[in-house]
C-alpha cells in the first residue's frame, strides 16, 4: 500500500506542475505513465473538476481511486468502487466511472456517487493523509 500511494502523490505532483506549465505540458507527462495509470490520471483530473461544481465539495482538491478497493480499467472506463475525494481537509468515500480517450489523455465522461465521510481514525490505514 505505501508503495501505491509513493507513486499516486509522485504522478498527482506531476499533474499539478504540468497543469502549471499548461495543456501540452499535462500531455506529455501523461504519455510516460502505462496507459492504465495514464487512465486513472486524466480520471482525476476531470473528476476534481466535477466534484468542484457539486455545491456539497465546493473545495475538494484530492481524489484517490482506490482507496478501499483497486480500481479497474477495462476498454476505456476506469470504475472506482473504493476511491475518496478530500475536501476542506475531510475525506469522503467515492465510487465513480470515468470514460477516457482512445489514448488516456482525456476523460470524456465521469459520473459518481459520494459517500460517507471516512473517520480521520482510519485514515494512515487506508493511506490518506491530512
């Protein structure tokens, strides 16, 4: 588990500089992750937007994908039936379905389901941070 969340803060570090240095920037840094990681990024990305305009998270800026349960990757949809999204420094369970692109670079649709706010207590368990 540390060694999936190392690589999730690395790449979302990734994602928050290159959306700095802009679009073609976000592309390239894309393009060096495997097609499923590429996947689940672009997923992050689009759902933070969605998750922002949902007047309950206003200020959400984390979303894990598999917080709880491992996400899955199949054709273009990455399902996330144990992710979480962090807001105003609380975490809230997330189930979602993200569609991308042919090559990973875009999520084209993303819908979910907000869950319960997930105990602080159970938080270094399940490797989310404060």
């Amino acid at each position: 588990m540390k060694a999936a969340y190392t690589t999730v803060l690395t790449v979302l570090f990734v994602i928050d500089a290159s959306l700095a240095a802009g679009a073609g920037s976000l592309e390239k840094s894309l393009m060096k992750l495997s097609p499923e990681e590429r996947a689940h990024q672009a997923c992050v990305v689009k759902g933070l937007e969605a998750i922002r305009r949902d007047k309950r998270l206003p200020r959400a800026d984390r979303l894990v994908t598999d917080t709880f349960k491992r996400a899955s990757f199949e054709g273009n949809v990455v399902s996330a039936k144990g992710g979480a999204v962090r807001a105003d420094k609380h975490w809230y369970a997330l189930s979602f379905n993200c569609t991308v692109s042919g090559d990973q670079l875009k999520a084209l649709a993303f819908t979910y389901e907000l869950g319960k706010e997930i105990p602080p207590d159970t938080w270094e368990e399940v490797g989310l941070w404060r």
